[in-house]
C-alpha cells in the first residue's frame, strides 16, 4: 500500500499545479497560529509546548487514517495526506525564475531568486557573482530534500502520521527561524535528529546514482561525526556526486549547477523508488 501511495501521489504531483489549499503549509500555518493563542498551551513549558504543537496534528491523521478506518478509505485518506506534504509549487517557481534570469545573464536577480529560497539552515548565500550557481544549487538540494526525500522515507517508515510529523516539525522550525530564538533552538536540535538517518541514506542514495568513488569517502567520514549539520553533508556529498563535467563555459552559467544538482536528485527519488518496491516483495513494507 506504502508503494501504491508513493507512485499515486508522485505522478499526479508531476502532473497538475497544486493550488495553496493542496499544499500543507499554509493549513499549518493556521494551525501553529491557533496554537499560540490557546492559553491551555502557553502554560506550558517551552519544551512541552513544543510537543504540544507538533504531536496533535499526527495524533489526529494517526486516529484517522489507520484507526478510525481500514482498507481502501485507509489507503485514500494516506495517499490524500501525502499529496498535501509532498513538494512545493513556490519551490518550483522560484527555480524557474531562477533559471530564467541566468539565462539573460542578470547575477543579480539569481542572489535575490536565491534568498527567495529562505534561510533556516547552516548553507550560506554566495556573494560572488561566479557562486551564485553554486549557492543556489545547494539551498535548492536541501529544500528538495525536505520536500521529497524526507517526506518519501518517513511515510515509508510510519505511514502518512511520520509524514505529518516531519512536515509540522518542519514547518515549525521555518515559522520560528526568525521570530522567536527560543524556539528556533529547541526546534533546531529536535531537526538535527530527526534529519540524521534520512539524511545520510538519501546522501547515500545521491553517492550511488552519482560519482560512487569520488563521495564514498565524503559520506563515510560524515557518518561518523553525528554533530554535522543535515545541509553540509547532503551538499557535500551531492558535491562530490556530481557527474559532470564542467568545463569553462557551463562555470560562467550559474544555472549548471542547479539543473546538474536536480538531475541528481530526481534519480536518487527513483532509486529511493526501487528501493521501497524491492523492500515491498521481500515483506519488509506493508
């Protein structure tokens, strides 16, 4: 059911143009919103506010789509909260854009396309002209990571309730980045852990669709070190990935690193793809 889920909602995702309401952030939005203004949860401590906010959204998909129902509407209702996790048009159109004002040469506007992306993570924004391809590439593979590859592994694991949960916490940190540093905190290390695993299996998966030599050595050393950052070792290791060849022409064109980058990415989806059906047939995902 798990795959049947995953190559349902991928397809139709390909397809059509999700307008806001299909998109899970903006009722998280809302959500964390009414949140704020529950005095039942303000009395709370910060770190039990915290799991307040980020457990009764998956609570309730839980009840819902695997307690209240069974079979076939179980299987809609799972499929339906993953196509509401599942990418982001704002995403999309901005690499477009970005593509876009690389092809007229304006430098300019690919460093605004690229702070457009948002900040919330260790990866900085290049204010070289010559980094800007770079810079975006890697903000790019991350929010690629959290939109997709992320969202795939922990509804593979848990059902749509893991997704649920890695998107609210997500959508957390991203509300506090910038307007609350107690929170961003908190919510920064609660990221860091559950980023870890999925990161290193997707840098892992990126490695092998990838140049398999040159970014085995980058992922082993990182799988080692706990501490580092999700952003550095999926960039790093997509770095070293990169099967391409560039030459002195496509370095003076910032877009060839984000298209080289996004090719990687959507074989390593594939692969996660294959991987989970192989996973399937052999029992060990229902």
């Amino acid at each position: 059911m798990v795959l049947m889920s995953l190559l349902l909602v991928l397809s139709i995702e390909r397809a059509i143009r999700k307008q806001p309401a299909w998109h899970v952030e903006s009722h998280l939005s809302n959500y964390l919103n009414w949140t704020q203004g529950q005095s039942w949860i303000a009395r709370q401590t910060m770190p039990l506010q915290l799991v307040l906010q980020i457990a009764l959204p998956v609570i309730v998909v839980f009840l819902v789509s695997q307690w209240l129902f069974s079979g076939f509407i179980s299987f809609i209702l799972q499929s339906l909260i993953l196509f509401l996790c599942l990418g982001s048009e704002p995403l999309r159109k901005t690499y477009r854009s970005f593509l876009q004002a690389a092809e007229r040469g304006d430098l300019e506007a690919c460093h605004l396309y690229t702070r457009e992306l948002g900040h919330c993570t260790n990866l900085e924004v290049a204010d070289e002209p010559a980094e800007q391809g770079k810079s975006f590439g890697q903000h790019l593979l991350w929010l690629n990571y959290q939109q997709y590859a992320a969202v795939i592994l922990f509804f593979t694991a848990f059902g749509a309730a893991g997704a649920m949960a890695y998107v609210t916490s997500r959508e957390c940190y991203r509300l506090w980045c910038e307007t609350d540093a107690k929170r961003k905190e908190s919510m920064a290390k609660w990221m860091h852990i559950l980023d870890w695993l999925p990161v290193r299996i997707t840098a892992f998966g990126l490695l092998l669709v990838g140049h398999f030599s040159r970014a085995l050595p980058v992922w082993l050393t990182y799988l080692t070190n706990p501490g580092i950052a999700g952003e550095k070792v999926l960039t790093e290791v997509a770095a070293q990935a990169e099967d391409v060849d560039f030459t002195t022409t496509q370095q003076n064109d910032p877009a060839c690193e984000p298209k080289a980058l996004v090719t990687l990415a959507k074989r390593n989806i594939m692969l996660l793809l294959a991987v989970i059906a192989l996973l399937t047939l052999l029992g060990f995902v229902d």
